[in-house]
C-alpha cells in the first residue's frame, strides 16, 4: 500500500493572508465574507487573518508574493474579479493575474491560491459571488486551509 499524504481541513492556528482587489468592490467584499466564514466554521481564528487591499486584480501577484516572502503566513488567498467587457482589456488582466499568482506560489514556497472570478458576465460573477454556484471566497480558504496542513507534512 502506498503512503498517502493529504491535507486535513482543521484551519485551527493557521494564519491567513487575503489579497482583495478593490475593483468590482461589490462583487471583491462577498468574496472577502466567504473567505471570513469558512476560515472560522474550519475552526480558524480571524485574528490570524489579514486582508490587504489592492486596486485592482492585476496588483494582486506582486502583493501576494510580498506577504508571502514576509514569513508571516502559512497561506495567501488572491481574491478578485475580471469581468469581460467590450475591448482586450480583460484577456491581459486575466491571465496575467492567473500567471502572477502562479508564480508567487512557486518562488514563495507558500501556497497562494487563486481566488479571481473570471467572467463573461455580471450575472456569471454574481454566481460565483455567493448565488447559485457558490462562493468563490470561501472555495479559496478552503484550498488555502488543505495546502497549509499538506504542506507542513511534506
């Protein structure tokens, strides 16, 4: 039989970052609920949270990469929301966060999840907002919670 090594969902000491862009602010502050309300049902204190602003989803990479080099978090959570409108715009802030975020995980050594909405939209962002699929927010914690415990056995 093989050695299986999973992370368990018990967030009890962890200590959380949340990068928020402040961009689609409506849509970012149910992200931000989600994320809250999971890390405290998983047993986490939101004390051990900090949430740091930033203006938009592209500033999300560099500022994720920052607190997790700081060493003062087990886990960073991005949390954003792109939604296409009529010019490229969204394609290049999309996929640049995607990579971004990617990236700081890899250079950091922390887990950095990837919490942005990405929509056609505004009824797909809402969705994944807190209505019918969901809160994105609160799937990210979720992640953040089984990496911190996978990672602390690794």
């Amino acid at each position: 039989m093989p050695k299986v090594i999973e992370g368990n969902m018990l967030a009890d000491g962890a200590k959380v970052g949340i990068v928020v862009a402040r961009f689609n602010e409506f849509l970012t502050g149910k992200l931000i609920d989600g994320a809250v309300d999971a890390f405290k049902r998983h047993g986490g204190d939101d004390a051990n949270l900090t949430q740091v602003w930033v203006p938009g989803s592209f500033e999300l990479p560099g500022t994720a990469l920052k607190m997790a080099q700081s060493g003062k978090y087990d886990a960073i959570i991005c949390l954003g929301c792109v939604i296409r409108g009529s010019t490229g715009h969204y394609d290049f802030v999309a996929a640049e966060a995607a990579k971004g975020i990617g990236q700081a995980g890899m250079q950091s050594g922390v887990p950095v999840v990837f919490g942005v909405i990405t929509a056609d939209t505004l009824e797909q962002a809402i969705d994944r907002s807190g209505a019918k699929q969901g809160n994105n927010g609160g799937k990210a914690m979720l992640t953040a919670i089984e990496m911190i415990n996978l990672y602390k056995q690794l």
